[in-house]
C-alpha cells in the first residue's frame, strides 16, 4: 500500500533511527529469548485455511485445534462463511465482509482485526490464491502461556542478566510515551518484542495487536512472492493498515514499515495514518467529483504537462475538435495537436502558421506567467475563445469555449440597438432618457434642434440637476422643471403627466414626462408651434363660418320674407283682375292677367327652390351621417319634399334601390343631385300626376338615379312651360363633376323621364362621354 507524506517519513525514519539503536544492543539477548520461545511453543502460526467457491477445501494443521467447536474434527469441506461467523461472531464477521468481497470481486488482498464475542482480537488476512482465496486467522492479543513458562514480555534476563544502559534505558521510555509503535520478528516471522501504542478520538491500537497484522500481511505477501519467484528474499514494506474503533463506523488507520535486519529478524515501526487515510479518501473523492463534472462541462478542457504531453482531457475537447478520444488518449503533444487541427482545417488561418505555432508552444518556457487569450475564427464560420492559464508542477491548462452563438446574438443585439438608436434619431420629437440615478442615459437630434444644443453641451451621463436649469433658462415657465426634477429622482408610484412649455423665440414645446419600467424616465419635447397655429386658424375660421351662416339663414329669411309678400300681393290682384265677378275684361286683358299669374308662380316656385336648396344643406337629418347609402339618401329627400308636391297636389313615391347600387359620388353633392331631380320633376307636372323616385344599375358599371313623372290621373299632364332654368343649369353640371351625367326624356303617353348616371363603386367605370345616355322607355324605371 502506500506510505506518504514528507514529514511523516522524516518522523519514522528518525524513530526508526532510536528505535534500531535500542534494538541492535539487545539482539543476542533476544535471539536466546525467542529461541526459549519457541521450545516452549507459546507462539502459534494462526489458522490458514484455502476457500474455493465459499467453501473451505483445505486448511492447516493447526486449524482443527484453534477452531475447536466451530469447526468440528476438521474444517475442510465447510462453507467459510458460516465457519467465520461461528468463530468470529456476527460483529466480527462483519468486520471482515466488506475486505472479503473485494477479494472474491477484484482479488485484492486485504487484513482486518476484528473482536470475538468473548473479547479477544484476532487479525484476518486475505489474499487472492489462484482461483482460490487464503485467509490467515490470527490471535492479536498475547498468546496463551503454558503452564510453568516465565513470561517473555521483559527484556531482561533476571539476576543474571546485563545491568540496563541509561541512555537505552531513556530511548525505552521515550518509545513507550510517544504515539509509535515499534516491533521486532525472529526468522520465523513471530513477535519478539512489541512497545508503544496509538490513540486518537477514534479508539487506540496496541503495539501487540498492530504487530500481528503488520505480521499477517507479511506472510501473505511472501506466499504471494514465493509462487510468483523462485527466492523469496525479505525486503522493506510498507503496509496501510486499518482497526476497528470504539465508535462504530469509525476505524484506525497506521501507516507501517517493515524492514529487515541481521539473522532474518526485521524490525516494524507504525504511526497514526487515520487524517491522512481520511484526506486520501476526500482527495478520491474530490478527483472523482472533478472528472464528473469536467465530462458534463461544454467548454472544452486539456491539460498539458511540463514536456508539452497531454495529460488530461473530457469529452467536449475531442468533440469540438472533431478528435477521436482514442488518439487523445496516447497523450500526444500540443505541437501535434495543433498539426492534426491544421489538416483538418480546425485552426484560424494566419499568415505564418510555423511562427503561430511556435508563439504557443513558447508558452512552455515559463508557465508560472504564461497568459494567453485569444479568439479563433474557424473557416466553418465558428469562433473558438482560447484560454491558456498556469497550472501546478511546470503544467499548461488550456480551455476552448465556442462563443459562436453568443457572438452570433450580441452582433445581433448590438445591431438591434443601433437601428432603435437610427429610429429613435429619426423622430421628430425630442426624446431625453433619464436613469433611476439621474443620469442623462439617451437624447436623439430632434432633441438638440427644439433645444438649440449640441452633444458637447449635453452630453450622455449629466445629471438631471445641470441639464435642467440649461432648459430652465431657454423657456418662459419656470415651475415645471422643479417638478421634473423631483419626478425624475422619485422612486415611488409616478404617474404620466405632460406640461405646455414657451421658448424665448417664441415657439412652443409640448412636453411628456413618463416613466418606464426599470425606475428610468422618458420625457419627450414635441414643437406644436404650427399645431397650435392651425387651430388658431381654424377656430377662426370656424367663427367667421358660423357668422356666415348666421348671416345667409338672415338673408334667406329676408328673400323669403320680401319676395313672397309682393307676389302674395301680385297674385291677389291678379286673380281679382281675372274674375269676372269684377268686371268684364277683353281677351287682351284676360291674356295678361294670365301672363301675370303664370309670372308670379314661376317666380314663387325659382324662390321655394332656393330655399329648399339652402335648407338641404343645413339639414341636421343629413349631417348626422356623410357616408349614407343611396336607398337611405333617396328615402330622406322624399320625406323631404313630401309636403311640397302635397302642395303642388302631386303624388311622389320613392322606390328603394338594391344593395349593389353603391355610386362614386360625394355623399354631399349626391343629396343634392337627388334632391334637384325631385325638385326638377315635381316643378314639371301637373295637379293629379305621380312622380317615382328610385335608382337602379345599367350594366355592371353604372347606376341611374331617376324621377319619373308617370302619366294619368285627372290633371292635363305636363305645365305649360316644361322648361325650368335653375334645375337644368345645375343638375348637368353636378352631375359632370362626379364623372356622370344628366338627360332629360319625353316619354309616350305624355310622361317624362329625368335621369342621371353615375359610374358604380363596385365596378371600375368607363368615361361617360364615350358612352351615350340610354333612352328611357315608358315601361316604367324598374325594368
């Protein structure tokens, strides 16, 4: 097993210095003492017994007797474990379980001692036999003494004997005080003389009982030389061995050395080992615990020893570089390391590849300060961060971490912010970003032109309380920047809030202060100079349209007013003129009595048109909604003019068009288009005629809107005088102005047709003027 530690092996080789002095003096002595010893047979070579299979097959002579009742007349043919747990008990055969099936799994030889029900220690040593298995079972106590035999244990002779040395005397007490233990053997491998004892917090190991297992594995270990050589010379060893502790769970570990003196005696020397079995055992675990963790890491891992080998590597290193684990197992160099990534192309392209190289593996020549750090750009368009730090004993660490996403998403990111950056310089509105500090973190350029500043002035990373009074200075209110100031450094609930700002020019600056969700704040600076002075504009606007208003309902009322009183005045003379009652008139006299009348009601009917027209355009009906449908338009110009043609004593039916006529016209311009064409037709007949309001579509492109002034009833058909100047001068012209247009039609029967066509919203139109008016039948609009 292994012996180490500096200062542990300067320690034993210091006591085993004394100790050798004490011994060598009393060699003859103990060579007469150990051969007096032997004749009396107080010592016993133990119990060996040979298993194959959990069965014992052979065993020593000795073994029956030792055994006594566990075995019965003789052991052989037993299972071994029962025997053992018969003779060692079910502690100690516990003791000894874990050392046994490492044996029997691995072949690795093992010794324990263990305690009997009745007490008594005995040391157990295993090794592996071929396919067999050989335990050595030995008492770790004292052996038993024969009857009338002297006791060994003084080194003296009785009164014939030497008379001690002082100075072996004081090297014998310091051999019993301190925490070592010492021993001798005779040829024969039996204790001769024992001194010294360990004791930790885990329990202690006498010097008898550590002597008898260092004993064990020696004999194993020559059995196991014997069959491997021909000479079986002793040599120095160095055993790790272990004992069962007071607490359970616990043991006590020695480190021990054997070495071998004149006359095949040899000389033993142990010390407490169990911190350093348990540091061991730590530093196992943490070297297992590192390999684990270094095989689950992604960034690869190699280490290079002082001669450039490779001495360790996981298995992100061989699949990043595209290695078999296999090569790198044989440890080559980092020089051919490096030659393999070049043909296959796994390395940055340099311009002097051999002077790369060389750089690297300079870093060998002092690597107590080696630093090296560097990105590669592959070919397959990866990107290799390499890492090179110092590492224990003359070593080289060298970690290859692939940073190609991570490249790839910052140029992304960093693209992200220089097009939000562009964008944001973009606006028009001035954009000022405050961090929760009150830093200044962002101002865009429409910021420095509403302010008339520049980025040395305001510059990134001034605070709020140097830009402010900079602004404070530019505008005439100064009570909001105070505000802003404390809104920008608040850190409790704020809330948006925006703020009209006047500059020294005169120009006016909105401004809106809000904050965002990382206790940051934006305020933004918007010129609404020209906004404001188009409202201005409209409002004024907006007034003189309202006066104007005002001023024609006055005027309308004023036409209405004094034209209607003279003809109410023409009409009633005239009439009074025309009836006989009132005298006899001639034909010429009754010729412009009539000429009066008809005057009159032309004049009368000119003046209820212009005012229907105006009243049209300040209809509320018609300003609830621009956008009506043709069918709703037409409904609401009957109703309209219902009470006019009651008056006119004519009939006027409206008929609703279908869903698909839908014509390109200005929603305004549209009702008066159909409100002149009913005006038109009405004015055009007689008391007792009908006239039809209604719309339908000529082909897929067109939709004709038409007043149909029917024939029948009791009146004489059409006026006298068909011609009406104002409706014919308007209708063609509104109509031209919406790309259709107007046409006027007398039908058989004495009716008339009165028609406008539009180009339909559904279907693209064609010119109009290309495409003659259609002549409308007598058959009626719906057809």
């Amino acid at each position: 097993m292994t012996f180490g530690g500096t200062q542990v092996a300067t320690g034993l080789a210091f006591l085993l210095a004394l100790a050798c002095i004490a011994l060598i003096g009393h060699v003859a002595r103990l060579r007469s003492r150990l051969r007096r010893a032997i004749e009396r047979g107080r010592l016993s070579d133990g119990i060996v017994l040979v298993i194959e299979d959990s069965v014992v097959v052979d065993a020593s002579p000795e073994a029956g007797n030792l055994l006594g009742d566990a075995a019965g007349s003789s052991p052989s043919g037993r299972n071994a474990d029962q025997l053992l747990a018969t003779f060692l008990g079910s502690q100690g055969a516990a003791g000894i379980a874990a050392g046994l099936s490492e044996l029997r799994q691995n072949g690795t030889a093992f010794a324990r001692t263990v305690r009997r029900a009745d007490g008594t220690a005995v040391t157990v040593a295993g090794r592996p036999r071929g396919a067999q298995i050989q335990l050595v079972l030995r008492q770790a106590g004292p052996p038993e003494v024969p009857d009338g035999a002297a006791d060994p244990a003084p080194l003296d002779d009785g009164p014939g004997a030497d008379a001690p040395d002082p100075a072996l005397a004081g090297v014998g007490a310091l051999l019993e005080r301190a925490p070592v233990i010492f021993w001798c053997r005779d040829g024969a491998g039996r204790i001769v003389w024992s001194r010294g004892r360990v004791a930790n917090r885990h329990g202690s190991v006498e010097a008898r009982t550590a002597a008898a297992a260092a004993g064990s594995e020696r004999r194993t270990a020559q059995s196991g030389e014997a069959a491997d050589r021909d000479d079986a010379t002793p040599r120095s060893r160095h055993l790790r061995m272990q004992f069962p502790g007071d607490v359970p769970g616990a043991s006590i570990a020695l480190d021990a050395v054997e070495v071998p003196g004149p006359d095949g005696t040899s000389f033993g020397l142990a010390v407490d080992a169990t911190a350093l079995h348990g540091a061991e055992q730590n530093l196992a675990r943490f070297v297992r615990t590192m390999t684990e963790t270094f095989a689950h890491l992604t960034v690869g891992l190699a280490i290079f020893d002082r001669d450039q080998a490779l001495a360790m590597f996981n298995p992100a290193l061989a699949q990043m570089w595209q290695l078999e684990p296999a090569w790198l197992a044989h440890r080559p160099t980092l020089r051919e390391i490096i030659d393999r990534l070049r043909a296959n192309r796994r390395i940055p392209e340099t311009a002097d590849f051999h002077r790369w190289r060389s750089a690297l593996t300079g870093l060998f020549d002092n690597t107590d300060t080696a630093h090296y750090e560097e990105l590669w750009h592959l070919a397959d368009g990866s990107d290799i961060r390499v890492f090179a730090r110092p590492h224990p004993h003359g070593s080289l660490a060298f970690m290859f971490d692939d940073v190609t996403e991570r490249l790839r998403l910052e140029q992304q990111f960093r693209r992200s912010i220089d097009l939000r950056r562009a964008t944001l310089d973009r606006l028009d509105e001035g954009l000022a970003v405050f961090g929760h500090d009150g830093l200044l973190q962002f101002v865009n350029t429409a910021f420095h032109a509403i302010w008339g500043t520049d980025s040395a002035s305001v510059r990134q990373a001034v605070h709020a309380r140097e830009l402010l009074p900079l602004l404070s200075a530019l505008t005439v209110e100064t009570d909001v920047w105070p505000r802003m100031r404390a809104f920008i450094t608040s850190d409790d609930i704020r809330q948006t809030w925006t703020a009209r700002l006047t500059l020294g020019s005169g120009r006016i600056v909105r401004a809106r202060f809000a904050p965002l969700p990382d206790g940051s704040t934006l305020v933004t600076f918007t010129d609404v100079t020209d906004t404001e002075r188009f409202s201005r504009a409209l409002h004024e606007r907006n007034e003189v349209l309202e006066a104007a208003e005002e001023m024609r309902s006055a005027v309308l009322e004023q036409i209405s007013h004094r034209l209607r009183t003279p003809l109410n005045t023409i009409f009633g003379f005239s009439q009074m003129i025309a009836d006989p009652n009132f005298g006899p008139l001639s034909e010429s006299q009754r010729s412009y009595a009539e000429s009066i009348l008809e005057a009159a009601r032309q004049l009368l009917a000119n003046v209820d048109e212009v005012t229907d027209l105006a009243v049209i355009e300040i209809d509320p009906a018609y300003e609830e909604d621009l956008g009506l449908p043709l069918g709703e338009t037409l409904m609401q110009t009957g109703r309209l003019l219902e009470r006019r043609a009651a008056e006119a004593g004519v009939s006027l039916h409206v008929a609703t068009p279908g869903p698909d006529c839908d014509p390109v016209c200005d929603s305004r311009r549209l009702r008066q288009i159909v409100f002149r064409l009913a005006t038109a037709a009405i004015s055009r007949c007689s008391p007792g005629r009908m006239v039809e309001l209604g719309a339908r579509n000529d082909g897929p492109a067109w939709i004709i809107i038409f007043a149909n002034v029917l024939p029948g009833g009791t009146g004489d058909g059409l006026t006298a005088k068909p011609a009406v100047p104002l409706a014919d001068s308007l209708l063609p012209a509104l109509a031209k102005q919406e790309g259709g247009s107007f046409d006027l039609a007398m039908q058989p029967g004495s009716g008339m047709l009165l028609t406008v066509r539009l180009a339909n919203r559904i279907h693209d139109a064609g010119d109009p003027g290309d495409d003659p008016p259609v002549e409308l039948r007598a058959t009626g609009p719906g057809r």
